[in-house]
C-alpha cells in the first residue's frame, strides 16, 4: 500500500514538475529577450527603454520564487540537507518532516499575506510598465502555493519510503 502511495507521489510531483517548469522556461527566455532589446536600445541606438529594466525585474522575481518549488522536489536546499545528513537515517525521517512542517507553516503565511498584499495594490500601476502591480506581487502566492504542493508530495514520499532517502 505505502508503495503504491510513494509511487503516485512521485509521479504527481514529477507532473508538478512539469507544470511549473514550462512557463518558467518561457519567462527565462523572455527575460534575456527583454534584457538584450533593452541593451541594444541603450548602446545601438543610445535611446534606452524604460520599461525593460522593469520589466526583466519581474519577470526575474516570477522566475526566482516559482522556481522554488522545483528546488526543494530536489532537495537542493543545501544548507538544511547538510544538516539532516548528520543523523542516523531514522532520526533523519523525523528531522524532516518536523522541519517540512514549519516550512509548510511558513508557506501558508506567505500564501494568505501574499495574496491579501497583490489583491490590495491592484489599483497600483507599475512606474515604466503602466501594469497593475497585482501581477509582479502574485509571485509570491503562486510560489507559496506551487512549494506547498511539492512539499507536501515530498512529506508523502519520505514518510512512505521504505528506504532512508538522502
């Protein structure tokens, strides 16, 4: 049964994966559009764009905080692995997910507060863009919710492996 649970959590977090992966390869390449328009205006034609400083800034802060996610699915949070692999691998287990619960917590903070702060700057329009900035600020609940779900998933893989899982 544990098995079967571990592997449909794999799978719907390989599919997460997926899903946030996507668009954020979109916005990379979006960002190094922007960025080198902005570069050749500024030196070809010593006329610079305003808006692709802006633009480029958000675009980088949705890359960063959705990326997120697609860090801790593999557990390249460096700094906490290095100190759960201090411990024995059944002390490991409950390190994690104790330490999974609070970031969990912190998630569901950053997920209310998040949204509450877009949903009230959605008169606010962005100096250069002339965007509402909702849109820059709904980075942070979509990370917050995106990073739930992996982590969640990845609470469901440890607890249901057989193994100890570095």
């Amino acid at each position: 049964m544990s098995l079967s649970i571990n592997k449909w959590a794999r799978k719907i977090s390989n599919i997460v994966e997926k899903i946030t992966a996507i668009p954020l390869m979109v916005i990379g390449g979006a960002m190094v559009l922007v960025v080198l328009v902005g570069t050749l205006w500024r030196y070809a034609f010593n006329d610079p764009l305003l808006w692709t400083e802006e633009a480029a800034r958000y675009l980088m802060i949705w890359m960063a905080l959705v990326g997120a996610s697609i860090t801790l699915k593999r557990r390249e949070h460096v700094g906490i692995e290095i100190v759960v692999n201090k411990f024995k691998p059944k002390i490991r287990k409950i390190i994690r997910v104790v330490i999974n619960l609070f970031i969990l917590y912190f998630l569901y903070i950053l997920i209310i507060h998040g949204y509450k702060m877009a949903a009230g700057a959605r008169s606010q329009l962005s100096p250069a863009l002339r965007i509402s900035m909702y849109w820059p600020l709904l980075s942070v609940p979509a990370m917050g919710v995106f990073t739930s779900i992996q982590l969640i998933l990845q609470m469901i893989i440890d607890i249901t492996e057989l193994g100890d899982h570095k």
